[in-house]
C-alpha cells in the first residue's frame, strides 16, 4: 500500500490538476484524466511501479474530478461561461455579481460543494446498502431512467406562472431538446488536434452569450464586497440535502450527468432565494463526483470520465461488506484531502477576481469574455463549435425572450437521454 506522504502528494497533484480544469472553460477534467492514463506507466514508474503506482495515478485523478468541481464556479461568475454542470448556476450567481456580491456566490457555492462531501461521507454507508446488497437498488433504478426524466421535465414546464407560459416552455423545452439531438449528428475537428465536445459550446450559447449580451448593454458593475478567505458562510441543510440526494441519484443512473441533477434539485423550489439556489446546485455538482466514486466500487459501473479512467488504472474490489475496500479507502482520503485544498483555493481565487473585476468597465469585461470563449471553440472545436454556438445563442435569447425559465433549456441534455432509452 502506498506511503501516507506519496498518498497526500498526489492528492494534492490532483487539487492542482482540478484547479487548472475548473478555472479554464472548455478544459474538462474528464480530458487530464485521459492525459494522465496515457501517461500512467510513467507516473506508476516515478511513484513506486506496479499496482501501487498505478494506484496512485487513480487517485490524482480522483482529487483532480472533486477540486474541479469547487472551482469551476470562478469562471461561471466572473466571466459568464458555464459548462455542463455550472450551466444553471451562472444564472443566479452572475445576477450576485450584478449586486456586487460575485465573491458571495463563490463563497455559497464553495460551502454547498463542502457541505455536500461532509454529507456524502454520513451517507456513504446507508447509500452502499441501498445500491448494493441487500437491497440492490441499483438495478431496480435502470429501468425508471427515462420515466424519472420526463416525470421531471412535466414538473419543471408544468410549473410556469401561466398556461400560456406552460405552452412556451414547452416549445423552449422540446427546441433545445432537438438541438441537443442533431448535436451527434456534428463532426468534431480542432485545427490542433485538442480533444473536445460540442456540449462546451452548445451550453455556452444556450446560457453564457445571453447573458453577456445583456451585461453589455448594462452599466459598470458595482464595487465588489470582498470579505476575508475563510469567513464564515451559512449554508443549510434543506438545500444541500436535496442537492445531495439529487447528486446520489444521477451518479446511478447510466447517461444522467450533473446538469440533469440540477434539475431534479430545482424541482419544486419555486420559492428559493438566488443564494439558496447556488448553494443546492454547487452540491448537486460536488455530491455527483462523489457518489461516482461511490458506484464505481459498488457495482463496477464506471458513470463519469475519470471513473472509467480509475478502472483502467486499478482493478476494481467489489465493495460487499459494511467498509469499503482499499482501494476505494484510498480515493475517499484523497477526496477528503482535495474537498479541503478545493474550498480555501475557490475562496482565496474567488476574493482576487472580485477585487479585480470592477477594474474594467463591465461591458468590456463581457466583451472580452465573450471573445475569450468565442477563441476556446475555435481551439476546442473549429467552425462546427462555432456554428453550434450561433444556434445555441438564437435559442437561448428566444428563451429569454419569451420570459420562460430558462430551465427548459436542459432540454438539450435531457430529451437525448430520454431518446437513447426508448430508442
């Protein structure tokens, strides 16, 4: 078994690693995992060799998927590009940064993703139980995937404030749902070979370029209120709970991501104030790569990137019996390990963007943003990323236009799903 000290530095590898992928849009962790499985015979070899170097690789990976998703939130505040998981959190959190409190957001979105991995350790036990024997909910819980989606879905169009809206989110709905379909039908191609998804650019039209749009037809941002890294953040247990328990589910259900799990926690808050939405949906990204983790060990199922990354990497111990096995012991340190770097580093980062943002008149920021986004397509994915990205923009703004919640637009992730089960 590896060494407490290799086991903590490569945990903190894999902070770093989260770091440079949550802070670059465009960059998904799922792509460094690829990286660093090319590069695992090496790694294995300066950390050991054999199956415990090999071991060790898993678990920067593991680090680097959970620090990823704390930091993520910077770019999605400050700077209106979202990605899969972030896509419905930049909505609240950007109207934060409007009011001068953009470092709030990061403060409420690092609390939720903390709060959610305290909570996902109490519940690791009690989720094993379910999942796995005796109960084996696991396999109960396949059949249900799209039925769960579009009883979602009726939830989230059916409560709009008016028939007439109903009928419009449901148009919005079922526009984004067929775009996201004629999505595969589009080749990927990067004049320099870096791998990329379509979903990057599509989401980023669909709801970053709306709103820098608008922010470039408003006024300088306010002065930012900056408190001290570490303050202390309020972050309660109803909204994290659900988004936990969001979280938990999508980590089983095979094709489900985060994205959809924003949904299912959104499901019925009608009431929520903006800074209980941050905190539920940063719960729902953070509580996903946890319980991944999670299921990987429990049914051998690999539901993200980087869990198949980890079953290339080690063989993979059913976790039968009430703890888990060592392997599995392994990752969850470092995943505690990595929780803790991810919350003080969103935060420290978090409080140096805030204090800088104002710097710029905001509608040059959003300029620059939106250039700064419209290059990492073109990088990521050449012309196709950017005709998607016009598409995505003319649905986004319809929706915006219509005055629909702009939750019908993960119709683009959520109608796929449903087809690819029925199909």
């Amino acid at each position: 078994m590896p060494g407490l000290l290799l086991l903590a530095g490569c945990a903190l590898l894999g902070a770093a690693i989260g770091c440079l992928t949550g802070l670059i849009p465009g960059l998904h962790v799922n792509t460094m995992a690829l990286l660093l499985l090319s590069l695992s015979g090496v790694l294995a070899g300066v950390l050991g060799g054999g199956a415990g170097g090999l071991l060790l690789v898993a678990v920067t990976v593991a680090a680097a998927s959970m620090v990823h998703t704390f930091v993520n939130i910077i770019p999605a505040t400050f700077l209106g590009a979202p990605e899969e998981d972030t896509a419905l959190v930049l909505l609240p959190a950007h109207v934060l940064l409007r009011e001068g409190r953009g470092y709030e957001a990061v403060r409420l979105s690092a609390a939720g993703s903390a709060a959610a991995v305290g909570l996902g350790f109490l519940l690791l036990i009690p989720f094993r139980l379910l999942m796995g024997p005796p109960l084996n909910g696991y396999s109960l819980m396949i059949d249900v995937v799209p039925w769960v989606l579009v009883a979602v879905a009726l939830v989230m169009v059916g409560t709009e404030k008016s028939p007439r809206h109903v009928a419009l989110a449901a148009g919005v709905f079922l526009l984004a749902g067929i775009y996201g379909l004629l999505l595969d039908a589009v080749p990927v191609s990067s004049p320099f070979n870096l791998p990329g998804s379509l979903l990057f650019p599509a989401l980023v039209g669909l709801f970053g370029v709306p709103t820098l749009l608008h922010a470039m037809r408003s006024g300088p941002l306010p002065e930012q209120q900056a408190g001290e890294v570490g303050a202390e953040v309020e972050c309660g247990l109803p909204e994290t709970g659900r988004g936990v328990l969001a979280g938990s589910l999508v980590s089983v259900l095979p094709g489900v991501t985060a994205a959809v799990g924003t949904i299912l926690a959104l499901t019925g808050s009608k009431t929520w104030s903006r800074e209980r939405v941050v905190v539920a949906l940063s719960a729902v990204n953070t509580a996903t790569a946890f319980f991944v983790l999670a299921v990987l060990f429990i049914t051998g199922q690999a539901r993200s990137g980087t869990a198949m990354v980890m079953r290339e990497l080690v063989a993979v111990e059913t976790w039968s019996g009430m703890l888990p096995p060592p392997a599995c012991c392994l990752a969850l340190a470092a995943v505690m390990v990595a929780a803790v770097v991810g919350f003080y580093v969103t935060l420290y980062l978090g409080r140096w963007a805030a204090s800088r943002v104002t710097a710029l008149p905001y509608p040059l920021l959003a300029t620059a943003s939106l250039a700064f986004i419209l290059l990492l397509v073109v990088l990521f994915t050449f012309w196709q990323g950017v005709l998607v990205l016009l598409v995505g923009a003319v649905v986004g703004l319809l929706c915006l236009e219509v005055r629909v919640r702009r939750s019908a637009l993960m119709g683009v992730l959520m109608v796929p799903i449903v087809v690819s089960y029925l199909a």
